[in-house]
C-alpha cells in the first residue's frame, strides 16, 4: 500500500507561516526555511516583550512619581512610605498620570501625605 502524505494540512501549515512573514525583508519573506525561522525568533521576542513591557512601564511610572515628588520636596521613597502609612491607594500609574497631566491634583495628594 503506498504511503500516504497529508499535502493540504503542509501547505496551509506554510502558508499560514508565510502569511505571518509578510513584510520582512529579502527572502525572509517568502523562503520557506528563512521565514520559518524569522517567525519563530519573532514569536519568542514577542512572547518576551510582553512581559518586559509591564516591567518598564512599571519604571517609567516610578520616574515620574518620583520627578512629581521632588517639586514638592520629597523623594520617591519618602512619598510612597508617607502614601502607604496614610492609607492611600492609588497605583502608580494614576499616580503618574497625575503627576504629569494634573500637577495640582497631585500637589493636592502630596499636601495630605506630608
């Protein structure tokens, strides 16, 4: 009995890995083996970058806070501590849209915490 090979699901297999690839650069684009290999590494820095992402958000986050602090003459540390100690919970990322877009909302946060 001769042996049977399943074409359709290989070619959609390709093609779907192809169409992932479009827009790369030379015969990344259109190569079987190359643009395999292209999506793959992409799939894994993606995968990796989104984590990473939170992480420097998180920092970018704390930078402002901490820019937003020292107007008022504290320090990052010192404004977090006097925020947890007073009860306060709002998240570093509304605090730093505060700090950035709405300075007197954010005096207004650190005038209670002093």
């Amino acid at each position: 009995m001769p042996r049977s090979v399943n074409s359709v699901a290989k070619r959609a297999r390709r093609k779907k890995v192809l169409k992932q690839a479009k827009g790369y650069f030379g015969r990344r684009k259109n190569v079987w083996t190359v643009a395999k290999n292209a999506v793959d590494k992409a799939m894994s820095y993606a995968y990796r970058d989104r984590r990473n992402k939170k992480r420097t958000f998180r920092a970018l986050w704390i930078t402002r806070i901490n820019a937003g602090a020292r107007q008022h003459g504290m320090s990052y540390s010192q404004f977090m501590g006097a925020m947890k100690s007073n009860g306060i919970e709002l998240n570093r990322k509304v605090l730093a849209d505060l700090a950035m877009n709405h300075p007197d909302a954010f005096e207004a946060i650190i005038n209670k915490v002093k």
